[in-house]
C-alpha cells in the first residue's frame, strides 16, 4: 500500500516537472519567433563617408558619430527658428537710438550696414538735409579745408545761449549754404558712409544674430536627440558604421551640427534614406550628398 502510494507521488512528481520543462519550451519558441519576427520586420543601414579635398584623394572620414533621424536636420534648425525667430526688420529699426528721420530712411532702402561701400550713392542732397545723422557726418567728411568752399557755420553754443536771435539767424544762413553746396556738388556726399559707424544700426544686428545662432546652436541639436533619434554610429577606421533594427520608414542620417574635415573641406551631412524591413540599406556620402559647412547654419 505504501510501495503503491509512493509511486503516484512520484509519479505527479515528474509529470509537473515534464510540464514545467515544456512550458519553458514553449516560452522559449514563442521568444524566438517573436524576436524572428521583430527582425524580419526591422532594417539594417550601413554606410560609409568620405571626404574628398580639392585635388586630392578621398579620405575615410574616421571615429566620428553619425545620427539617423526621423526627421531632417535641416527642418529641424529651421523649426526651432521659427520658435524663436530675429524680430522683423521694421521692429528692429524702431529700436535703434537714431533720429525718426534716419528711421524712415532705412525703412524706405534695404540698406542697413551704413558703413558698406557705395552707400553714399543711396544718399541724395536731399537726404543730407533731411536725416541729422547723414548731415553730420557730411559736415565731418567735408569740412577741416578738405572740399574747397564749402560752407563754414558762423553760430556758436556760446552765441546760442547770449543772443539766442542772432544764433538762429546764423543756423538758418548756414543750413540754406549748406543745401546750395550739396545740390551744386553731389559728389561731395562720396565717402560720406566713413563717417556713419557710430549710428551703424549694422552692429546691434550683428550682436542680435550673433546670440540667435547661439540658441539654435544649443538647442537644434538637443531636439534632434530627444525627440526624433532612432540610432547613431560611429565609423570606424575605414569610415563605415552601421545602425540595425530600424523600423521600415524614411530616415535621415546626419552629422547634426558637427563637422566632418579633410584639407579644405568642412562637410556635414543630412541624407535621406529609405529603410525596408528585412533587408539592408547601404549608402555612401561624399561631397557630392553633403553640405559645406562653410556657408551653413547651425
């Protein structure tokens, strides 16, 4: 009886060991073709870059990190522009600490670096009388004896404060002189933008596209990354990498803000490529797909 009941609890024993052993069997199958089928379902982009300088070889671009992307670059620089955009140029110019006169100027001309070769051919006579910064700097660029006749003025602060008549009248015989040059000897306004840096609305615009390049260099890069990275790589030797388990789709691959040199070259790249499932993608960039950094945004 006993020898009988011992053989049942062994028995059960090893029936739940066999089904615990085919339940891991099972899990483990499932496990594979789960991940089968996550592979098959996914792609592979491989590819290689290069650098080729002028008259010279191509040169592996080495050890440097690429980024694949759901979304250009490019748009997304321009994104993040548009989030933070430079003020329109007819705001800005109501900023600048310069006479209405001179405001009204440079919104009738698309001028704005004053100091730029050939602006004294955008200034007219009338102009010179009309905006005090160009008349100024007029009087500066003409008076000392440099432009035979030109006019000299007879009023003086001192006059202006102890005969405050004759120091009008004077201010007026001047301003009439003045106007009669001008319009008698143009040429005289050439030159007149050597004389024009410290009203130069051109500097505060610097400084302002300056810092705006500044936040798109932070913050393009960190959207980039954190909201649209599907893998990165970094090349070998050689200049090849290769990213695995892409979901079908389009993809950028990109140097993001970083540059790539060889020589004279400075090249970044934002590339797009079509990734389908089970299959693997090769590509190259080279000069030809790349863009100069040179002349490039953030």
């Amino acid at each position: 009886m006993c020898s009988q009941a011992f053989a049942a609890i062994c028995y059960d024993s090893c029936m739940r060991k066999a089904a615990a052993y085919s339940m891991v069997l099972v899990l483990c199958a499932l496990g594979f073709a789960s991940a089968s089928h996550a592979q098959s379902n996914s792609g592979t982009l491989e590819f290689l870059a290069r650098v080729t300088p002028t008259a010279a070889r191509p040169e592996p671009v080495r050890q440097f990190t690429f980024y694949v992307l759901t979304k250009s670059y490019t748009e997304i620089v321009k994104e993040v522009e548009d989030k933070d955009p430079l003020p329109p140029r007819g705001e800005f110019i109501e900023t600048l600490k310069v006479s209405p006169e001179l405001k009204s100027w440079l919104k009738e001309h698309e001028i704005l670096d004053l100091t730029m070769p050939d602006t004294d051919k955008a200034i007219s006579p009338e102009d010179i009388m009309r905006v005090p910064e160009f008349q100024a700097a007029y009087e500066r660029s003409n008076s000392g004896g440099v432009t035979d006749g030109f006019p000299r003025p007879k009023y003086t602060e001192a006059e202006k404060a102890e005969h405050p008549d004759k120091y009008e009248k004077h201010k007026q015989e001047y301003t009439l002189a003045l106007k009669k040059f001008v319009q008698a000897h143009p040429g005289t306004i050439s030159g007149v933008e050597l004389e024009l840096d410290a009203v130069n609305p051109q500097k505060k615009w610097s400084i302002l596209q300056s810092a705006h390049h500044k936040r798109v260099q932070r913050t393009a890069p960190d959207m980039a990354q954190t909201k649209f990275l599907a893998g990165k790589a970094d090349t070998d030797l050689e200049g090849r990498a290769a990213v695995s388990g892409l979901p079908p789709g389009k993809y950028w691959i990109t140097s993001i803000n970083l540059n790539a040199a060889a020589g004279d070259m400075r090249l970044r790249w934002d590339v797009p490529v079509m990734i389908q499932a089970g299959q693997t993608t090769r590509v190259e960039l080279t000069n030809l797909n790349s863009i100069d950094a040179h002349g490039e945004n953030p």
